[in-house]
C-alpha cells in the first residue's frame, strides 16, 4: 500500500475509518497475509503499531506476519517502533503483551530470538515466560523451559510444568518430563517414562541447544 510505504499513518487510519466491519475484516487478513508479509523490519513494526494503535483487536494477530523475517534472520525486535508498540499496549491493554508474545514465541529459531522478544516486551518474570514457553510445542521452547526451571531453582514450579506436560501425551513432552524430574529428584509425577538419565550426564544436559534436543529425542548425552 502505497500509504505505508510514504509512512502516512494519517491516510491509513482515514481509510481504515471508512471501512464497512465486513471490509475491515477483509483488510485485517490482507495486513497479516499479503502486506505485512512483504516488508523489511522496521517498516513491519512500524506499520503493526499503527495498525494496532487503530484497532488493536482486530490487527493484534498480525504480528504472525514477523514469520518471514525470523525465517530470514532479519528479525530485530530492538527497534524505536517495537519500543513504542510495548508503551502503547502497556498503557492501554498490558495483557496483550503475553498474548502478542504467545502468537511471537512459536516462531522463533533461537535462543536469542527469545530473550530479545521477552526482553523488548518487559517478560521478566520468570513464571510468565515460562506460561508463555508452554504454550509452545517446538525443541526450543522446551530448551527454554528447562534453562528457566534450572534459574528459578524451585521444585513445585518444576512439578507444574512437568503435569503441564504430561497432559500433551506425547514422546517429546515426556522426555522433557524425565529431565526436569532427574535433574530436579521430583519423585512424585504420574505415569511411566522410557528416557533414563544417568546423574553423570545431567551436567551436559544444557551444555548448548543440540546436546538437549538431541537428549530430548531420546538419544545419549553426547560427552567430549
């Protein structure tokens, strides 16, 4: 739209403005689909906050159009935009940042991507991100799960999270359990898990992120 690429926030509200709610929902697929999609990273988190700032229900989930920049690597969430986007939903509606950071997390590659997320959008607390992260299914937020369980050192969270887990049945979940259990002694959890791991290896457990997938898809500890 040639409105967003001359930056006339103006104009695009104005004609937001106009829409029937039938063609406002139409435009809110077009954002997330076809246009967000197309532009570079500062455009995009310029666009999102006044697109947000307009109607943030309805233009909230658009943040899933950042897909093609965290697959391309050009993702940069310390930007002035993305600074301004966190004060207008802290000031306004702050239970849209855990929601904008859930919609966020399923697409992250790395680590880093991670911290800069939670770190632009003030997720400090540690149990909120770990609400967020198991909200996730993906190696990395598992890896994330367990670095934050090890920083928080408290077994009851530990346990939350392991029934949180429990309850998706599937391979990867339960081993991500037998880790948390081992490194944490939780002696109490439900039900029978196949991983085994030895007390000697539970130091290489977090060594680096491929070590724990490669653990977490039920595979020895590599150990140099």
């Amino acid at each position: 739209m040639s409105l967003i690429s001359t930056h006339d926030w103006d104009g695009l509200a104005h004609t937001l403005q106009g829409l029937s709610n039938m063609d406002l929902r139409r435009m809110e697929r077009v954002m997330r689909e076809e246009v967000l999609t197309q532009l570079p990273n500062d455009l995009f988190w310029e666009t999102l906050l006044h697109i947000i700032k307009y109607k943030r229900a309805a233009f909230i989930t658009s943040v899933v159009a950042a897909e093609h920049l965290i697959k391309d690597h050009t993702i940069n969430f310390s930007t002035v935009n993305t600074q301004k986007l966190y004060e207008h939903l802290e000031t306004n509606h702050p239970v849209s940042l855990v929601k904008l950071c859930n919609m966020v997390m399923p697409m992250l590659q790395t680590e880093q991507q991670a911290i800069d997320l939670f770190t632009t959008f003030h997720i400090v607390d540690e149990v909120t991100r770990l609400g967020i992260l198991l909200k996730t299914d993906t190696p990395l937020s598992y890896y994330l799960i367990f670095k934050t369980l090890k920083l928080i050192e408290d077994k009851a969270i530990a346990r939350k999270c392991c029934m949180a887990l429990i309850k998706r049945q599937d391979d990867r979940a339960f081993n991500a359990v037998c880790l948390t259990k081992a490194y944490f002694g939780l002696d109490d959890l439900p039900g029978r898990f196949s991983l085994k791991i030895e007390q000697y290896e539970l130091s290489h457990i977090d060594r680096n992120y491929e070590t724990f997938v490669h653990v977490l898809e039920g595979k020895r500890p590599k150990i140099n």
